[in-house]
C-alpha cells in the first residue's frame, strides 16, 4: 500500500502538522532521558520547550513539504516530517530570545520563556533576582533549541549531496535571522536615527530577521531537497521573498491592530516593545509636528495603555501608513503570484501554494 501523502492541495497542512508534532515529542523525549540522567534538577528546560513547541501554525515545515512537493517530490517521505521538526526547533529559539529581548510576558497565550522560569524562582523562594534568572535559563534553553534544531535536521533521511544543499540555506537562513534581529535592536536603540531611510531600513528588517526564514528558505530547502533545478529554486526565491514579507507586514499590523485572543500577545504590544516597524516609518513620513511628537514620546514606553494605543493607532490611520502598509501587501501577494504562475511545479503544488498566498496574509483584524 501506497503511503498518504502528509497534506493535500485542499488542506496544506493535513497530515503533516500532527506528524511533526509526534516527531518534536519523541525528540524531546531522548532529550529528557539525556538530562534527566545528569539532573532531574534539568527538566523544567524540557517541560518548557514541550509547552512552547506545542502549538503554533507549523508554516515553515509546511513551505518546506509543498518546496519539496511542488518540485515532484515523494508525498509521502518521512524526510519532510524530520526538516519540519528542525525548522520548528529553530523557530522556537529564535522566539525564545526575541521574547527575552523584547521583554514580552507572553507569547501564544502563555508566559514566556523568561518569565516561566522568573515564576519557578519566586515560588521555589530561591535566592537572588528571579528575573535574572528568568532571562539567563531563556537564554540556554534559546541555545539548545538552536543546537538541537541542526541535530534534527542531520537526522533526514536524504542522501549526502542532497542534505548538503538543504543544509547550506538552513545555515544561511539562521545567520540571517541574527543579523536581522540585531538590526532590530538598533532601529529601536537609535530611535530609527541610523544612515539611510527609515523605511527602507524596516524593509531590510523584515527580510533578514522574518521573511526570509519565514518562506523562502523554507521552499528551497524543500526544493533542494527533492533536486529541483535552478529556474524552479529561483521562482521560489521570488515566491518566498515576496511573500514573506506580505506575511511579516501582516503580523506587524495584526501587532497594532490585531485581537489579542487571536495574536496570543497583548494588544498594542509592538507599540510597547518600540518596534520601528514599516508602520512606524510611513507614519513619520506624513506625520504632523504634533503626531510626531506623539509617537516620539509613546513609542516604546511600557507602561502604554490602551488609550495611548488608541492614540498611537489614530496617527498610524491618519498620516495613511496602514493603508500604505496594506497597498504595498496586496503588491507584494501580486508579485507571488505571478512568480508562482510562472513557476514549472507540479498542479498539487500549485494549488496547495497559492492556497497558503490566503491562508500567511489574510486580514483577520
């Protein structure tokens, strides 16, 4: 008997998000083993990275499995199901230290990482700051997530030259991602004073820190993987990036905009955090003396409520920036489309990735 394949042009995700779930717990589960035989004192470190890899939309491993597919690869190889789980396992560690550096409390509904193990200090009385100690086990669990996610990804079973390829986006994707979130720290230290247009500056942001490792790289690890020829790996290039940033643009408005229940994440927390965001950007741009000095004194205060959210939403929809932010993502799914309409994949694939066009841009706020 043929096996299934792990997800279906209708539903892109189908099977595969349960199979990587089931990949990351048997994973986990050597990895408590291993701990726990040095100290039961280290488990909280899994019990955390179990709690923060158990949910999430999986988009990566599913762009990773329809680059894989749309190139002709087998539906149904495990392959796809072992780089999806390495693809989570660095999504989570990224997360992880994004949320320590932004000094977020939450993320998809629950504590973060950093305040997690601040609530395990106070509750055990234990001695000294509890939130240094929060942030420094975010900090190590952040590290092995990342180390863990390239022991995952070896573990494929591809054959050498064809893991070779795969792995060389997969490191290239996680130096960028560094790079990105540092730039991020410098739009948010400088106060978007850096050489060069602030706009500009927050669309390299998007690029290295998200959009790129979000689907870009994402597909052509896939497509690397099933030896997709240069033409077809240069469509997805197009693809990804334009989408990708369609998709970063998208959560950066959700950030303001969004409902909280939806998001998993406070309202107005981008606006706390000081994120320079494209949205930021457009609305200096425009921005009246007095709208500018608005956001010039509560962007990234933290203490912000949501009448200055409120406020702060006002001068984003009067100087125009949302409605530039939502042209340029309508431009930008444009642009992937037309790259995936000129793209030699496989009719599934096509399908199933037009599909997933709606399903990382729609407007839900």
């Amino acid at each position: 008997m043929t096996p299934a394949p792990l997800a279906g042009p209708d539903e892109p995700v189908g099977l595969l998000r349960p199979r990587i779930q089931q990949a990351l717990d048997a994973f986990l589960d050597q990895q408590r083993d291993l701990l726990g035989a040095a100290s039961p004192q280290t488990l909280p470190l899994v019990d955390a990275a179990a709690a923060f890899l158990s949910g999430g939309k999986r988009l990566r491993p599913t762009f990773a499995y329809w680059g894989w597919r749309a190139a002709g690869g087998d539906p149904a190889d495990d392959a796809l199901v072992t780089i999806g789980a390495a693809l989570e396992l660095f999504q989570a560690s990224a997360l992880v230290h994004d949320d320590l550096i932004d000094a977020s409390d939450t993320r998809r509904g629950l504590p973060s990482v950093h305040r997690r193990f601040a609530t395990l200090h106070r509750d055990s009385g234990w001695q000294g700051d509890a939130d240094g100690f929060g942030a420094a086990a975010a900090i190590l669990l952040g590290d092995m997530l990342l180390a863990w996610s390239a022991e995952v990804f070896d573990r494929a079973g591809v054959d050498g030259d064809r893991l070779r390829a795969a792995r060389a986006v997969f490191d290239r994707m996680r130096t960028e991602v560094g790079g990105g979130q540092y730039l991020d720290m410098l739009e948010q230290v400088s106060g978007g004073a850096l050489p060069g247009g602030q706009a500009d500056r927050a669309r390299t942001v998007i690029r290295y820190k998200s959009a790129r490792y979000s689907v870009e790289h994402p597909l052509v690890i896939g497509g690397a993987l099933a030896e997709a020829p240069e033409p077809l790996l240069a469509s997805y290039r197009r693809f990804g990036a334009a989408l990708g940033e369609a998709f970063q643009l998208r959560d950066d408005v959700l950030g303001v905009f969004g409902d909280s229940a939806q998001t998993g994440k406070p309202t107005g927390d981008d606006l706390r955090e000081g994120k320079r965001t494209l949205l930021i950007a457009y609305a200096l741009e425009r921005a009246s003396a007095e709208q500018a000095a608005l956001v010039d004194a509560r962007l990234g205060d933290p203490a912000l409520d949501l009448d200055g959210v409120t406020a702060l939403r006002d001068v984003l929809v009067g100087t125009g920036a949302l409605a530039r932010v939502e042209a340029l993502v309508d431009d930008l799914v444009a642009d992937a489309r037309g790259a995936l309409d000129a793209a030699d994949v496989t009719d599934d694939g096509r399908k199933a990735l037009s599909q997933l066009i709606e399903l990382t841009t729609a407007r839900t706020h």
